[in-house]
C-alpha cells in the first residue's frame, strides 16, 4: 500500500498520520515543545516560525484562541501580536492531542518573556477563545440559504 501526502503544502501531519507516514517525512515532524524565531506575523493568531532543524519556515497557529479576521478589526490585534514577537525568539508549548488544525497548520501556545501571547491577547480583548468568535450572532442570510439550498428548502 502506498501513501502519498503534500509534505510542502502540509509539512504537519496530523496524529493518525504520524503512525502511517511518520518514516517518509522529509523533515522531523514537531511532536514535543521547541523554540524558534517568529520570521511573520500574518494575522492576531497566526505566525511564521523558523527553527534551526529545519530548512524551511513553517506557519503556527495560536492554540485555544480566535481573532477577528482582518477586514473585521483584525489589524489591532495582529499589530500587537508583532510588536511583542516579530524578530524574537519565543517558546512553542505544543499540546500532543492537538497538534495540528484543519488547514495543516501547527498550533501551539506562545511563550515570550514569561507571558502566555493568547492569554494576554485575550485578558486585553484583542481575541476571544477558540469557537467563541461568532456566538450569540444572528447566522448570515448567505449561511441560511446555502442550507436550505442543500437540503432543498424548508
């Protein structure tokens, strides 16, 4: 049996795929709490690491909180996000059962100067916990008819 999997696309495997794919991964696969230097910022929970095991810098997701998307008043959050870690090194505190999110993304908490980031981003107000982002908002109209469009009306 064969496998194959977009190790450039998806440089994280997932848990049930360290098991089968584990010894054909081109790079060392990140299972355990490492350190690296924050090369981007892309948004309030995402960034871009580099560590001295691998050649190639890779995206980490923020663990256990949300931002607002860009467009959404998401910029406040990322500019302070990069203004405490951009260029630094900092501490990734990886949790082995939820290693990697849906996009194949690490997700990790960060560690810099002896603060959580989520959690003093969140005690400022700049994210919200993970799956709080839009709870308690009406669902878009675009969302009701897409529903109702699949399941072929109500």
């Amino acid at each position: 049996m064969v496998f194959e999997h977009d190790f450039k696309s998806y440089p994280e495997l997932t848990n049930s795929q360290l098991d089968v794919l584990l010894f054909v991964s081109p790079h060392p696969q990140m299972t355990e709490d490492f350190v690296g230097v924050v090369e981007k910022v892309h948004d309030g929970d995402t960034v871009t690491v580099s560590i001295s095991t691998r050649d190639f810098s890779f995206p980490v997701r923020l663990l256990d909180i949300d931002a607002p998307e860009l467009s959404e008043g998401g910029v406040e959050a990322r500019e302070y996000l990069r203004s405490r870690v951009l260029g630094e090194t900092v501490f990734f505190s990886l949790d082995s059962r939820n290693r990697v999110d849906k996009y194949g993304r690490l997700l990790a908490r960060l560690l810099h100067g002896g603060f959580d980031l989520g959690q003093e981003m969140l005690g400022l107000g700049y994210v919200v916990p993970f799956g709080k982002k839009h709870e308690g908002e009406p669902e878009s109209v675009d969302k009701i008819f897409s529903v109702r469009q699949w399941f072929g009306g109500f």
